[in-house]
C-alpha cells in the first residue's frame, strides 16, 4: 500500500535561485498542489473545493481524477455527493461542464458569467438580432424550474414561445444566462443518463451570490495551481483584464520568473518542493484540468507531445504520468470477462518506470474494474 506522507516544505523566497523557476520545479510545485506526488486523506468535496471544479464533460472523469489523488477513494464517495446535491455539474470554467461544489457553483457562476456572454455572442450573434434575452431567460427559467428538462426539450418549449426563432439559439441563450445543473442519474458511476436541467436556484435551494469575490478566485487558482502568470490564469478562467485582480493582490503575492523570464505570481506560503522531488506515475482522466489550466503547459507537458494530444474535436485522450510529466495515453476497454488497460507510451519506458507503471495499472484496474479480470498492455512501439 502506498505511503501516506506530507509533501516536502516549502521553500523561503530567499532560498529560490534568485527567484527563478525551471521546468522541473514548476512541475512539482503543481503536482504537489494537485495532490499528485503524494495521494491526500481528504473527502471527496472538500478535494473538488481544493482544485476549484473538475472537468466532467466526460461524467465519469472526476471518478479518476479523484482516485487518482485520494487514498482510499470508492466511487460511492463522489456518487453520493452528487445525489446529496454537495456537489453538482454545471457550465462553469472556460464556458465548459465542470464538477463543482454547491457553495462554489453559486459563488464562481457569477464571475464567469462574462466568458458564458462571449461564447453566446460568438457562436449565435445573427441569431440574437432583435432578441430580448430578458424575456428569453425568464421563460428558460420557468420551463427548467418546472421539470427538468433535456436540451432537446428546452428548445421545443422555447420555440412554442417564439416560433420565428431558431430553437438551437433561445437554447443557447438560456444555457447562458441560467446557471443550469445537470441532475442525477448523469455523472453517477455505474448508471448514468440523459442530461437534464434545471437551475442552480432550483435544484440548491439557494440564491446565486451578490457579492461573489474576484480576488478570493484568483488566490484559490494560485493555491492549486501556481505558481502562475496572468496569462496563465486567464487561460484557465476565460476571463479577460484579470492583470487588474492581480494588481490589486500584489502585496499578498510572492513574485517570481520562469526560465524565459516570464512572471510567475504565488502565495508565499504555497509548497514549492525541489526540482528532484519523486513523482510518481499517475493516471489522469480526459480533460483533467492539469493539462488544461496554463497558457505554457510544458511544466506538464512537453512541446514535443503536445500535437500527439490535439484532436478535431478538442477531446484528449486520458494521459499518464511518468517522473510527473505526460508521458502517453491509456484507455480501458472490455474483452468478453476481461478488462484490459492499453497503455501507449509517447517514448520507450525504462526498466522501473515500467514496472511502477504496471503497479499503478494494476490499482487503476482495481477501481474502475472491479471484480473484473484484469490484463495490461504496454504498446511495444511509441504511439505516434
């Protein structure tokens, strides 16, 4: 059973090379922050609050990315929040469905709020001509708020409304000017669904905050994040002019540089272990908002992988980690009474990392599979 231990304290600004951060120390500074070097005793929600919101377009990826940092996590512990309304899924981040807490789906929806407005205007602005959103809101409202409903639905119902608009387009509005939460069974291990809506209001029983707190948001993506620059916080966020949140927290932040001379922003007090610190190997989920949440993602992925990760549609395979870099991607899928882990290196593994490989697999295999016989394969070639 792995070790549970606390991560190497942080150093003193002082003792930081004249504050300048390399690849390797920027890597560990960010797994240590997202509970990647060492997996964490800590409950599932209080885990989600910790990196903000995980991202859950794929509703079973938060099972992963939790197992992935928590000691002894079980699937109930996730699924059970969900249905006990702690935790929901919602458009959030960048405009895209995350896993989020019922406190802060009511405290970030409003601060995204303006990436939910451009992505409107962006993708539907001919259809918006003459539209009042007021009006269109206040009925999405009514209609989610009276059962919830599929997207499909919402649109029919709109169009009931205003007949001479496109469905798609009053959809989209309301997706956007609503917070709608996806419900239960969706997101729930072992049973899933269609996504249906309804609003956060609704469904929380709670207001959205009035006073929700720019600055608080900024120092919490430092906490699980950083260290950071502004455009790696606006990376992300989605959200533009954030220099202007950073300037007002300066005297709480320490200041540092990247190799490249890039400023890089922290709380002084965040750990900041050294460059040789051991990292483990891990798997992560698609979408895992590690890979996600910088504007320079080399302190996690190196450029020469980076192509082999873009797709059409923008839905990354999941990835693994080795000495806490990507490293190659991996999928599960069943063969008769078999599961079996494919994993596909981006480069030849040596020796032990292919045996710790094989370990965390083997986990892997035990939490997602269950009873299941199991079978790993490690591609002989690359992938390419």
């Amino acid at each position: 059973m792995e070790m549970l231990r606390s991560p190497e304290p942080a150093p003193s600004p002082t003792t930081a090379a004249e504050g300048v951060l390399g690849r390797r120390a920027l890597n560990r500074a960010l797994l240590a922050r997202q509970m990647l070097l060492v997996r964490e005793t800590m409950p599932a929600v209080r885990t989600v609050e910790h990196l903000i919101a995980m991202q859950a377009q794929a509703p079973l990826a938060p099972y992963v990315g939790l197992w992935t940092r928590l000691a002894g996590f079980r699937t109930e512990d996730l699924a059970d929040r969900i249905e006990g309304r702690d935790l929901v899924r919602v458009a959030l981040i960048r405009g895209t469905i995350h896993l989020v807490s019922a406190a802060d789906c009511l405290e970030l929806r409003p601060l995204v709020q303006p990436v939910l407005d451009r992505a409107l205007k962006t993708g539907y602005s001919r259809h918006l001509t003459g539209l009042d959103l007021e009006e269109v809101e206040s009925a999405g409202r009514a209609i989610v708020e009276e059962r919830p409903r599929t997207f499909a639905d919402l649109g029919a119902a709109l169009a009931e409304h205003l007949p001479e608009r496109d469905p798609g387009a009053l959809t989209a509005v309301v997706r956007t000017q609503v917070p709608l939460v996806q419900l239960p069974p969706r997101g729930m291990w072992g049973r899933g669904g269609q996504a249906v809506h309804t609003s956060a209001e609704s469904w929380l029983g709670r207001p959205l905050s009035a006073a929700p707190s720019p600055e608080a948001m900024v120092l919490r993506y430092l906490a699980a994040y950083g260290p950071a620059s502004v455009k790696d916080l606006q990376s992300w966020s989605g959200l533009t002019r954030q220099r202007e949140v950073v300037d007002r927290l300066r005297p709480r932040l320490l200041s540092l540089r990247d190799e490249k001379g890039t400023e890089l922003l922290d709380l002084p007090d965040a750990p900041r272990p050294g460059p040789e610190t051991p990292a483990p190997p891990r798997f992560l989920p698609e979408y895992d908002n590690l890979l996600r949440s910088h504007a320079d993602r080399t302190r996690v992925l190196p450029e020469e992988h980076r192509r082999r990760l873009a797709t059409p549609n923008d839905s990354p395979r999941p990835v693994f980690l080795i000495n806490g870099f990507v490293h190659g991607t991996w999928r599960i899928t069943r063969e008769r009474d078999r599961a079996v882990l494919t994993v596909e290196p981006y480069a030849p593994l040596p020796a032990l990392d292919r045996t710790a490989l094989l370990e965390e697999g083997a986990r892997l295999l035990d939490f997602a599979a269950g009873g299941a016989d199991h079978d790993i394969r490690i591609a002989d070639s690359p992938s390419g």
